[in-house]
C-alpha cells in the first residue's frame, strides 16, 4: 500500500458532517480509506451528521462522529484523542471549520470580532497543533480557508482576516513537521453554493458573485461547486503530497494573489 494515497487510510476531518466536509468524508470512504471519524458542532447537524455516518458505512468504511466546540484548546484535545482511540491513529486531517460575517468595520462589535477570531483563528492553530502531535509519519493535513485572502474587497475584514494568519501556521507547520514526511496545505474556495453563503449576502451580491470568476459561465450555478472542491483535497492528502506549506486558491478564476 502506498504511503501516498486515500486507500486504507484513517482520515479525521472537522466540520465533516455536512456541506463541504460531509461530501469529503464521503469521497474518501469510497475511495477505499478504512476508516473517517467526522467532528460536528451542535446538535443542530447531528441529523447531519447520522446520514454522513451512514454514507461512509454504505461505502464500506468505519465511520465516526463527534460532537464538540472546537474553539477551546482542550477541545480541540479531546477530539484528536477520540478520533486516534476511535480508528487506531491518524493518517490524514482535515479541517473545513469556519464562520464567515460580511459587516463593515465601524459596526463589528468586540464580541463579534472575538467568536470570529476563535472560530476562523484560534481553533485552525490548535488544529493543525494537535494533528500534529497525532497525525501519522508520512501523513497530511489540510485547512480550509477563503479565496478572500487574495482579494481587495470591503465588508469582510473580519472574515477574511481571521483567516489570514492560517497562511503562517500552514508554513510554519510544514516547517516543523516535514521531518517527519508530513506535508501541510490550506485551501482557500471561492464563494461556494451552500447555506454557508447565502446568509451574508444580498441578492445584489449574489449575483455579482455569481458572474465574477472567469471560468462563471462553465458552473451549473456560477460559484464555485463544492465537487470542484474535493478532487483538490483528496490530491494535496495523496499524490500531492510534495506540496507542502503552500494556501492554494481554488476559484475559477475569481481572484489571485
């Protein structure tokens, strides 16, 4: 077995059960990974949760899940803790939580700012911490960010800048861990088609989003596809693995660095 693909792997992925996270941990189930343990928030995506849990079992893999705030340190302990006594360790982790605010600065208010910090930043650096002091020789991790760290644009300053310092953990992390052949990559999408977007914007925004990357015209919605999303993940955790400490904008051709 390769040291370099999904199959027979065990995969941890933080905010698995729905929406981005939910269709990774059932990719890799049917790309033949033995087992995938599956983080959720609240009890609001247990549902959620339940049917990923089922939908990696129908594949032929062990499934699990746990629920928990992940915005505390000890938290962020305890789910690695499980995940590792859950499947006999970690080979690859994946983390795609976030929380996103579109609000001019004049009115983001301190507690805003803080939930924001702790979700986007705080809880992405004891992430990549615990992975890695838990993932596997040879393993990989990934961190989802946000296109907007390549674009000049309003409204998001807390988004986009909470996010922003995971650029220098995943360097830095790579750094750290490579001499154990750990590779560490973070993915930033364009404005994807799920109930994570729609909230924040107006239908003005909407639809401006949706004519603003190049490659627009060729998406069934015009934002970019949660599927056009995955093959990328699944490549940096696998034959890509010579990737390492790199954020890598995925968008269409919404917007660079």
């Amino acid at each position: 077995m390769s040291i370099h693909n999904i199959e027979g792997k065990k995969i941890l992925i933080a905010g698995g059960a729905k929406n981005l996270g939910g269709l990774i941990a059932r990719d890799f189930a049917v790309e033949g990974a033995r087992a995938v343990t599956i983080h959720y928030n609240s009890d609001a995506s247990r549902a959620e949760a339940d049917d990923t849990v089922h939908a990696i079992r129908a594949a032929g893999t062990e499934a699990h899940a746990f629920q928990a705030d992940l915005t505390s340190a000890a938290a962020m302990e305890r789910l690695f803790a499980d995940a590792k006594a859950a499947m006999g360790g970690i080979d690859i982790a994946i983390n795609t939580v976030g929380k996103v605010l579109k609000k001019p600065m004049l009115e983001i208010s301190e507690a805003e700012f803080d939930a924001m910090s702790a979700v986007n930043s705080k809880t992405a650096f004891f992430f990549l911490k615990e992975a890695g002091k838990h993932v596997s020789d040879n393993g990989k991790i990934c961190t989802l960010v946000t296109s907007l760290l390549g674009a000049y644009t309003p409204f998001y300053s807390s988004y986009a800048g909470t996010k922003a310092p995971v650029e220098h953990y995943t360097r830095a992390a790579s750094k750290e861990f490579g001499d154990r052949g750990i590779s560490v990559t973070a993915i930033g999408p364009g404005p994807m088609d799920t109930p994570f977007f729609y909230p924040a914007e107006g239908a003005d925004a909407v639809a401006y989003h949706k004519t603003a990357a190049a490659l627009s015209p060729f998406s069934s919605t015009g934002l970019t596809d949660i599927e056009d999303i995955v093959p990328w993940i699944r490549f940096l955790v696998s034959d890509g693995w010579w990737m390492t400490g790199q954020t890598i904008l995925v968008n269409g051709g919404y917007t660079t660095k």
